[in-house]
C-alpha cells in the first residue's frame, strides 16, 4: 500500500506550539509529513531573524521531544524564488513525492490547487498568542515568550543568544547625518 504524503510550508520563526499542534494534526490524517522551511534563505532580520539550519535543529529537537518517529517526516529548506508561475515546480525539484498540500496561505493554495494539488486548511490554534509574530513580540518586550513554543526552541534559542539576535535586531540604525 503506498504511502500518504503531505506537504506543510511556513517560515516558522522560530517554531512554536501552534506549528506543533498543526504538524500533530496532520500527522494523525497521513502516513508522512514534508515540513518546508520556507524563505530558507532569509535570516538576520526582525521579521526573519533564524537561519534555516537553525529551524531545522528546532524543529527536528522538538519532534524528538515529542516522540515522532523521523521516519515519519522530513524537513527540506525552500528558498524564495519569486515567481510565482513555477513555484510549485521548484518545491516539487526539492521534495520526495507528495499528494496533499497543507496551507493557510490563499495564494499557496491556489497555486497547488492549479497544479491539481488535494489541498488543505490545516486548523489554526490561538492564533492570536501561537504566531512567530507574538513569540518575536514577547521577546523583545521581556514578556513570557518561553510558554508559546516547544522546550526545543527555548535551548535552540539560548544556544544561539536567540533572544539577544533579536534584540540587537531590533534596534534601528543611526545613519550618518
């Protein structure tokens, strides 16, 4: 019997309980799961502040963490190509054969959609506090960050200074006046 293959693609910066929660989910609807990194080239900026590696090690550490068998999945960096034509054909050239596409991104979705893709919503969970958006939020403001991701992302980020990046990210540059 062959087996069921979905795709899941998001920056996740950094990885947090929602992705968690999210790549669970599928995991109980297919037998294997490709979780793309998405804009793998991007990282030392406030909106994409970790480096793909970085989001591989997170990740992987936080399955582990939770008992996934690797076998069951495989996390494939993705560089932007900004064309959105055949995008799907890149993210083809770079993954083992799927048949579902996991995506709240309506572009995404209409792009696997086009190419015949089964295309799912995968179910949002407190979206308003599981974002990377609120994780980089709280970090920056000293606020309780450490309850939104998985213990994985806590030691990844304090293995890089995460928090410290962040920071030092955040801080505008003077230019020369």
């Amino acid at each position: 019997m062959q087996k069921v293959r979905a795709i899941l693609i998001g920056r996740m910066q950094p990885i947090h309980n929602g992705h968690m929660q999210i790549i669970n989910e599928i995991l109980n609807e297919v037998d294997e799961i490709i979780i793309g990194i998405g804009s793998a080239q991007l990282s030392h900026e406030i909106k994409d502040p970790f480096t793909a590696g970085e989001r591989i090690v997170m990740i992987n550490q936080a399955l582990a963490d939770e008992g996934v068998d690797p076998s069951r999945y495989y996390i494939i960096p993705m560089q932007d190509i900004n064309f959105n034509a055949i995008w799907v054909s890149h993210v083809k050239m770079l993954t083992p054969p799927f048949t579902i596409v996991y995506s709240g991104n309506s572009l995404v979705k209409q792009l696997f959609a086009e190419e015949g893709f089964e295309v799912r919503q995968p179910p949002l969970y407190d979206r308003m506090h599981l974002s990377g958006t609120e994780v980089r939020r709280r970090i920056l403001e000293d606020d309780n960050w450490q309850e939104l991701v998985p213990k994985a992302t806590v030691n990844v980020l304090n293995e890089i200074n995460g928090v410290e990046r962040i920071k030092n990210l955040s801080i505008k540059e003077i230019s020369d006046i």
